[in-house]
C-alpha cells in the first residue's frame, strides 16, 4: 500500500512537471523590448498623427522613438544580453526528464529455474531525471566576461546609432527649412525679375533702352523661375524624408519651428577632444571590442585546462529491477592532451581579431582628431559668416532705400529701384541660409565630440520659443522697417 502510494506521488510529480514545461518557454515580448528602449529613452507610438507645429527636438524625438533601424540595433543589444545569460548558464546543471516503458513477449522458464524466474521482467514502466554538468570552469568564466563587454558594446553602438540618427533628422530638417526661405525669397526675388522686364519693355518702346538689355531681363527672369521651380521641389522631396525619419504619414502642412538655441557655452577646441575621448560611443564600442577580444584570447588559452563532467540520475517512478536503487551518479575530468591542433588555432585567430580590433581602435582615435578639427573650423567660419553676411544684407538693404528715395527725387530709374530690391533679396537669403547652417554645423560639433545624446534634446524639447533669435540692432532699426525687412530667423513657414 505504502509502495503504491509513493508511485502515485511521483506520478503526480511527473505531471506537474510536465505541465510546467510549456509555461517555461513563455517570453514577454513587451519586457523584452523595453529594456533597450529605456537605453534609447524612446517610447514607441502605435498611431504617429501628423504635428500641426513640428520643432527640431520634436522631430527628433519621434525618429528616436519610430525608427526601424535604430530598434533593430536595440535587438542586437538584446541578443547580446541574451548571449550573456547563456554564457551564464552554462554553470548551471542540464535536467532532462523521460519515460521508459519496456515490454517483452512472455516466455516459460526451464524446470528448476527456480526464484531467477522473478528477474526476469516481461514489462516495467519507468520515468528517470538526468542531471548534466560539463564545464571548463577558468574558460566559461571568462567566456561570461567576454559575453558582458560585448554586452556593453552593443549599447555604445545603440547609442552611437543614435546620435548619428538625431544628426541626420536636423540635416533633413535644416535643409528644408532653408529650401523654403530660398522658395520664399525667389517667389519674391521673381515678381521684382518680372517687373524689371516690364519696366525695360516700356523703356525700349520709348527708346531709351536697348533690345539686349531686354533680353538680359528676360533671361534673369527666366532663370530665377527655374531656380524658384528646383527649390520648391527640394522642399517637398525634403518633407518626404523628414516623414520618413520620424515614421509620420507626411509632413506637407506641417510648420516649423527653428528653436535650437543651446544655452550652454561650447567649451574650447583644446578641451574638446578630452570630452570626445570619453563621450564617444563609438569609441567606447571601440574599448570594449579590444577588451572582448583579450577576453577571448585568454579563453583560446584556457581550453588546455581540464574539464569537468558530472552526471547523476535519478527516477520519479520506476517499476524495473531492481525497484530499490533509485539513483546514480558519475563524476569525470578531462585532460587536453592532443586535440589536433585544433585549440592552437583557436588561439592565432584569438590574437589575429584583437590585433584587428586595436588597429580600429587607433584609427578611430586618429579620426575623431580629425573630425573635431574640421567641425570646429566649420562652427567658427559660420559664425564669421553670419557677421559678414547680416552687415552685407543691411548695406543692400540701405542701397534699397537710398535707391527709393533717389528715384523719388529723380535721381534715379525705376529699373535702379528694382535692382537694388533684387539684391536686398538676395543677401536676405544667403543670411537666412548661414543661419541654418550655423546651427547645423553647431549640432554636428556637438555629435563629434559625443555631445549629442538624447538628454541633449530632451533640454531643447523644454526651452520656450524665443519670440525673436536674431533681432535687429538698434542701428538698423530703420532699415528694419522696410519692406524688405529681416525675416523673423525662429519661426519660419
């Protein structure tokens, strides 16, 4: 009875487990997504709507959180995590649960067998439990911190991805925001084109200009429709690939809103490349692959140290011969003596990856130099520019009154009038467009130098819109109030 009773309990056992088998592959997807996307700072969202104001930091924020690229690279960090508990498990013992069930034709024992005839089973019914433990215990264990540095590599390299993603967005959207001021001022830049032809077309009628010069008129006119035609179209292929990068349908009467206007001062070029050493993830994914690779040369050579095997084996029911041994166990080490040359090569090829990965290292080192030098030189030129473009744009912008005025006087033709506005025009644009390209450029300083992480734009995301970045100085207030007066440089249609 007892006996029953203690088969029937194993059995219930051995139910249990098997019911618990399915439960165990069970992965929370949601879980394991989320892990990445705390590192991202991203929040992924089901159903993007189209922003009916759209500023830079806004823009970034939803590439940062719809980019497919950039969770496929979160993947990769979470199979790297995955690949680190594997390493892990390796330390843990395999258990494996079966069912053995025997039947045999049933035969006659000879005369005089006697007792012997009670080992001899014709059917039995048994459900063992394997427990197996192989391990080389100096090579998995820096197997495991091979596993965590790569780990940690894979984050710098999301995050770097990252960096390169919010870099791209700005560029996109800089560029069509200087796209549609050229669209603007070419719009307006034809209209005083056109009037130039008419007022030439009178004057040749009257006799007092000459056929080439209408024909020159004609010829700009002509000319400015076809630039007016080309930066219209950079505008909506632009919009295109800012919908795209930030995963909304499309962005065609979207307004933006140019609010990037870092507080924070830029520390000087000497102390950027220190800052860039240690806030580049490139470089930091760079340390850790040179550190994985040690890692792995150590492990190529610990393969020559012995190994352990253990196994035991045990049963939750059992109804074989004899019924009163219940389990065994075995334990083994092996020696490497010759393994045909087979972990001398692993060794060489452990070598010949870190080599390779200190040479990426070094070069990346030389090549960040290089980058922050040119960046640096571009944010300082812009800056120059902007200067010596807003003093040309308010000299023209002079030229235009005093041309006004002198026309007023009689001193003056109309088409005097018309070329000076055409090249107030154009000065307010090339001002306008260094502008953006100063910013662009400040923000791709900041990405050089490791600076242009997501708490970079979370900052911006909270900074109010500034009614006016670029004032005009009271010197020019004057000119201001023309008609041509500077555009507002933070909100642009």
């Amino acid at each position: 009875m007892k006996t029953q009773r203690k088969h029937a309990l194993r059995a219930m056992a051995v139910l249990a487990l098997a019911a618990l088998v399915p439960l165990a592959g069970c992965v929370n997807q949601k879980k394991e997504v989320l892990k990445y996307r705390k590192v991202l700072h991203s929040h992924p969202v089901a159903v993007p709507q189209v922003p009916a104001i759209l500023t830079l930091a806004n823009a970034m924020r939803l590439a940062n959180n719809q980019d497919e690229q950039l969770a496929s690279a979160g993947e990769n960090y979470l199979q790297a995590i995955i690949a680190k508990d594997r390493a892990f498990s390796t330390f843990m013992p395999h258990i494996g649960l079966g069912a053995q069930d025997f039947q045999m034709r049933r035969f006659s024992t000879p005369p005089g067998a006697g007792p012997i005839s009670q080992f001899f089973q014709t059917h039995y019914f048994n459900v063992p439990l394997a427990t197996t433990l192989d391990v080389n215990i100096l090579r998995d264990a820096t197997g495991i911190k091979a596993a965590d540095i790569t780990t940690d590599q894979q984050k710098a390299l999301l995050l770097d991805m990252q960096s390169n993603l919010l870099l791209e967005v700005a560029q996109t959207y800089y560029q069509v925001l200087s796209d549609q001021r050229s669209a603007a001022v070419l719009t307006r830049s034809l209209a005083v084109q056109n009037a130039r032809v008419a007022s030439v077309s009178r004057e040749e009628k009257a006799g007092v200009a000459l056929r080439l010069t209408v024909l020159q008129s004609q010829a700009d006119a002509a000319n400015t429709q076809v630039q007016l035609t080309n930066a219209r179209d950079r505008v909506i292929k632009g919009r295109a690939t800012l919908a795209f990068l930030i995963g909304v349908p499309n962005l065609n009467h979207a307004r933006l809103i140019n609010n990037f206007s870092p507080h924070s001062p830029t520390p000087p070029e000497n102390a950027l490349e220190q800052i860039a050493l240690h806030d580049r993830q490139d470089l930091r994914s760079a340390d850790f692959a040179v550190l994985a690779a040690q890692a792995k040369v150590q492990a190529a050579y610990q393969e020559y140290f012995p190994s352990i095997s253990v196994n035991m084996n045990t049963f939750l029911y059992k109804q074989q011969f004899p019924s009163d041994s219940w389990w065994s166990a075995m334990f083994s080490a092996n020696f490497p003596i010759f393994e045909g040359g087979m972990i001398y090569q692993d060794i060489r090829t452990a070598w010949s990856q870190l080599r390779q990965a200190a040479l990426a290292d070094q070069r990346l080192r030389r090549q960040i130099h290089e980058q922050l030098i040119t960046a640096y030189e571009d944010w300082q030129n812009d800056i120059t520019l902007i200067r010596n473009l807003h003093t040309e744009y308010i000299a023209a912008n002079a030229a235009y009154l005093q041309a006004q005025h002198s026309f007023k006087a009689g001193l003056a033709t109309n088409l005097d009038v018309i070329t000076a506005q055409d090249s107030a025009l154009q000065s307010q644009l090339a001002w306008q467009t260094q502008l953006y390209q100063e910013r662009l450029a400040l923000l791709n300083l900041l990405r050089v130098s490791g600076r242009l992480t997501w708490p970079t734009i979370a900052l911006l995301a909270k900074e109010p819109l500034p009614k006016n970045m670029h004032a005009p100085k009271p010197a020019v207030q004057k000119a201001a109030q023309a008609p041509l007066a500077p555009p507002n440089a933070v909100a642009v249609r």
